[in-house]
C-alpha cells in the first residue's frame, strides 16, 4: 500500500531490487527514487528494506535505518537468511527496530532461526552477519504478523500461524500475556484506544485489552462478526472499527463493542470482489480496494 508521511506519498515497487518513488501529497510531483523499500519514518529517520538471492535461492532480507539528520549514524544488517527465507514488514520504533517471523531465536550459537519476535538495536553483537538482537523470544506457527508498537513503545504486538496473540515487553522481551484465538491470523493487528483488533481466518475480529487482563493469558473482550476471513488489516477511526473481507464485504462495527459477546457491523457493503487494499480513513471517507481493480470511497456519516 502506499504510504503517506510529511507531505509527501511514497509508492514501493518489487522485493529484490526494489525501488521507492515519493510524490509530493498535494500536487503528486515526483520527487525521487531510492534503491529500496522505504517501509517507514519517525521524525528524521526512516527504515528501508532489501533483498537478495543467489542462484541457489538463498535469500537474504536487510535492513537500514537512516537519519536525515546524522547521515553517519546509519545502521543496519541482514535480519533473515537462508533457502527463499521470506520478506517480513519491520517496525520502527523510537528506540529500536522491531522484527518478527522467520529470524535469529534463542538457542544454538547465536545465528539459530525459526518463528519468533525479537528487538534490534544498532549495538554491534556477535550474530554476524546478522545484526544482533537486544532480545529474542521464539513464538509457535511458521509466520507471524508484523509487529504492532503501543504509541509509548512500552509493549509490541504479533499474532501467528498457529492462531497466538503475543504482548512482549518491548524493551526486555519479556512476555507480558498470550491469546489462543482458534485460527491462524495472517492480517496486521489494529491497535486503537487501548485495544487490540486480531483479525484470524474464522470470520471474526477479536478485540483484546492492549495492557492485558490481570493473566498470563487473555480472552477477547469482545468479538466482531465479519462473516468471512478478514483480507486486510482492519481499521479503527471515528469510533468504529473498518473490516474488508476475502469474499468482497466492507463491514464497520462499533468500535467499544455492544451489549454483546458478538457484536453485528453497524452497516455493510457487499463490494463481490475481494477486498485487496485498505481500509484507509481520511477526511471522512473510508477506501478500499478491490481485486476487480476498483478503488471505492464510503463517506461516513456524521455521529
């Protein structure tokens, strides 16, 4: 998807060799090209990933992070490597750099991998060629969702394969409570107002206290019916919480729950199409893209 920081839209092409355009946001003016993935920016700085393969189809997935204001203080290092080991989105946060899946786990000497969630930090380590972690803690499943930071960067959030929500400390890596929510979740969490959105394959969003439930393992607060696999990360603006779905649907809940365990969207659209892009709330207006190419604008009605 496209993203939007500071007046200007960035636009991000392919994976190995991959370049990003930046457009200005209010007359679309190209106003250049860099050689990787621009995936975020805090304030100066800005994360960019790279790939890449050898004949043997061993991948090797990078990342920097660059600060306009101190060019020398780049940092950076290979976070995943092996046969077709996959591209995963990387957080940044104020403090550090936060991965999660396939990656370095504890165990071993040092360079083992598997699932896991793990901080980096631009201290050198003995990992190399990885850049070494200041913590790692290994996670079920074969993938996880990129990781979610809370806004005070106290705690990161991901969700696997195997259906687990997963709350880490962010700054020692100590777990803080886990979630079973009995399907794999393949979509980003969504963070809003103290709770987390986890969109797993079943049909539903579950919302879970962000800072837990007084255990070691929580249950949702509340579920949101969608009636099919969510296919996007879901959005929360307004007081509701936006869903697309794998079968074409655009659904909006409210977003403190109902009266119920379930709660019903408050409207919906079927769209036919699966939806590919989005939600994005602006102005208003909710967006969503369809796999028929369609980009469709709902306007919220006023509250």
């Amino acid at each position: 998807n496209p993203g939007v920081d500071n007046g200007e839209v960035t636009a991000v092409q392919g994976l190995v060799g991959a370049t990003t355009t930046r457009f200005d946001e209010m007359t679309g003016a190209r106003l250049g090209t860099t050689s990787d993935r621009i995936e975020a920016r805090r304030g100066s700085r800005t994360l960019g990933q790279a790939a890449t393969i050898d004949p043997s189809l061993n991948a090797t997935q990078y990342f920097s992070v660059v600060d306009a204001n101190d060019p020398g203080a780049t940092w950076g290092g290979a976070y995943a490597s092996g046969f077709l080991a996959p591209y995963a989105p990387l957080t940044l946060g104020a403090q550090r750099v936060y991965s999660a899946g396939f990656g370095l786990v504890p165990g071993g000497d040092g360079t083992s991998q598997g699932n896991g969630i793990r901080a980096l930090i631009s201290t050198p380590g003995a990992c190399a060629p990885f850049a070494c972690p200041i913590w790692r803690l290994a996670t079920d499943g074969t993938a996880a969702t990129p990781p979610v930071l809370a806004p005070d960067e106290s705690t990161v959030f991901t969700a696997t394969t195997a259906g687990t929500v997963y709350a880490v400390d962010a700054a020692t890596g100590a777990l803080r409570w886990t979630a079973a929510v009995g399907s794999p979740v393949d979509q980003l969490p969504a963070l809003a107002n103290g709770l987390l959105y986890v969109a797993p394959r079943n049909g539903q969003v579950l919302a879970f206290a962000a800072e837990g439930c007084g255990a070691a393992t929580c249950a949702p607060q509340f579920k949101l019916d969608t009636g099919g696999p969510v296919s996007t990360q879901p959005a929360v603006a307004g007081g509701l919480v936006f869903a697309g779905t794998s079968d074409g649907s655009v659904l909006a809940f409210g977003a403190a729950g109902c009266e119920a365990a379930t709660c019903a969207p408050v409207w919906s659209h079927e769209l036919g199409f699966r939806i590919s892009a989005g939600p994005i709330v602006a102005y208003g207006n909710v967006l969503v893209g369809a796999l028929d190419s369609r980009v469709v604008d709902f306007r919220i009605a006023p509250a």
